[in-house]
C-alpha cells in the first residue's frame, strides 16, 4: 500500500495508472474508520482496479464552532484498517498541502444542500463539495463510494457530478449499524454510555415512523411522534423531517422515493440516521 501526502504526488500516480487503462475508486473519508468506511473499500475493491480512501479532515466543512479541533484521529489504525482491506493508495495530506494559503474557490451545490443538515449547518456541504470536487480531480476516480448514512451527501455530490460534468460514478453504500441499531459514525465515540443506550431513540423512532406513514399515508402524526420519543429519551431534535430524494423538497403526488432523515443532539454529540424508501 503506497501513502501520498502530496496532491502532486497523487495526481501524477492517478494519471498515469489510467494511461495505462486501469480504473480507480475513490473512498473519501476524514478518518477514524469504522465498518461503515471499511465496507465502502470493499464495495470499492469490487469495482476498480485501484483502490484510493483519502483520509482528511477538512476544515472547510466545519464551523467555527463546532468539533474540527477534536474530531478523532487515529493515523495508525487507520492504516491498519486500509492494508486489511486491500486498498492500494492512502492519501492523506496536510492541511496546508491541500489548500493554498490564499485559497477562494468554492464549489457549492445550491438546492438539494439547503435543507436539513444544510439548514442547521449552512456552511456545510459547500465545504464537502469543494474538497470533493478537489479529491476527483487529484484522483481521478472512474467510481466514487459514498455511504447512505449523510444521504443527502451524496445525493449533493451526484448533482453536482452531473451538473459539472465529472466523469465518476457516485455509488451510494448502505448505512451500516451496530448490532443494537445504531448507525456507525466516528462521533459515537463522544458518546457516554448512558446517551449511546438513549441514542438509540433515533433509530426506532424512525422505524416507528416509517411504518405509520406507509400504513396511514400521512406525515404529520408520525413525525411528531418520532420528535416525541427522541425529546423522551433526553435527546434534543435537530430535524426529524421526510423530503423527495429527487429534490429535497416536500413529497408531492408525484414523489416515489422518500427520505425519512433525522439528526438530534445527545449531550453535545450531533448525531444523524434516516431510512430511505418508496411511498
Ligand atoms: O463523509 C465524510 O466523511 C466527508 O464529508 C467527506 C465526504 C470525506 C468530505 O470531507
């Protein structure tokens, strides 16, 4: 397994290898990986000849105030994580060595990033974007593996794929939970034992609510029940909202796939879930 530092580094490894027609699938990540990313590799090492997971925390996609100077880092187990999983290029620079001091250009999807976690968090997915758009262009992956548990990630990311006309294909992987439900996320290390086991709130409460809306065809009821139940168990809601995938928008009579998303606070741990399904 080769690690990069440098995009130049990086750059130069990807051109050639598709000079040499071989493919290249790209697992971005900000480290600290779990089975959620390691399944992403896997996905990843079925569909390309060369497997490339950067690993980088990019401030860009954090606000001043939130938990970019203490998001977890473990370099070494990460390492250990991409070797077993078969990855064959690790790239993972420096702050400085991915943004130029004087950097001001943004890439920013304008619709689908508004709601949700783009409401709570506006500055968000632009910074996820431009570092995405930026990893493409180093990598120049022919797949992209993103997981379905920041859906709305990736539903941004392959508008803007199509919008700018990136030649990858985005390929969504499913949200991977605990055995208890929780969905795997490099933040549940914050968690203390007690608001794990009360986290836990999210998850059923969505299933909770999946299940209403399909037997009684209305929202409003079971989304505030939902509200209820994660308030109960001491967490403080963010959003519990349902949106079309296609647009991020209210569903209407048309709308065939629906996100059921959620994203509550336990303790100062912002933790998010959703299921996807038809109508
Ligand atoms: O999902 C993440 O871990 C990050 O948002 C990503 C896609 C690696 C961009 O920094």
């Amino acid at each position: 397994m080769q690690i990069f530092t440098t995009r130049r580094e990086l750059q130069q490894f990807a051109l050639g290898a598709k000079r040499s027609g071989k493919s290249i699938a790209l697992v971005p990540t900000m480290g600290f990986l779990h089975e959620g990313h390691t399944s992403l590799m896997d996905i990843a090492r079925g569909k390309a000849d060369i497997v490339i997971v950067s690993i980088f925390v990019n401030p860009k996609q954090f606000a001043p105030t939130e938990d970019f100077d203490r998001y977890p880092r473990d370099f070494e187990g990460d390492l250990a994580k991409c070797e077993a999983h078969k990855v064959d290029v690790v790239f993972a620079p420096e702050i400085s060595e991915m943004y130029d001091v004087n950097s001001s250009t943004w890439v920013e999807e304008t619709v689908l990033a508004k709601p949700l976690c783009g409401a709570s968090r506006p500055t968000f997915y632009r910074g996820v974007t431009t570092v995405v758009a930026k990893l493409f262009l180093l990598a120049q992956p022919d797949y992209a593996v993103f997981g379905l548990k920041d859906a709305q990630q990736c539903f941004v990311i392959q508008r803007m794929v199509r919008d700018l006309d990136f030649p990858v294909e985005i390929i969504p992987a499913p949200l991977v939970r605990d055995a208890d439900g929780l969905a795997l996320s490099s933040r549940n290390r914050y968690l203390s034992a007690d608001e794990r086991r009360r986290a836990l709130s999210i998850h059923q409460s969505l299933l909770g609510a999946k299940a209403r809306i399909i037997s009684e065809k209305t929202f409003a009821p079971a989304i505030s029940e939902a509200v209820e139940k994660v308030s109960a168990a001491g967490g403080k809601v963010d959003y519990i909202e349902i949106l079309d995938c296609d647009t991020m928008a209210a569903p209407d009579e048309n709308s065939k796939r629906v996100i059921l998303a959620a994203a509550a606070f336990f303790g100062t741990t912002r933790l998010i879930d959703n299921e996807i399904f038809e109508l």
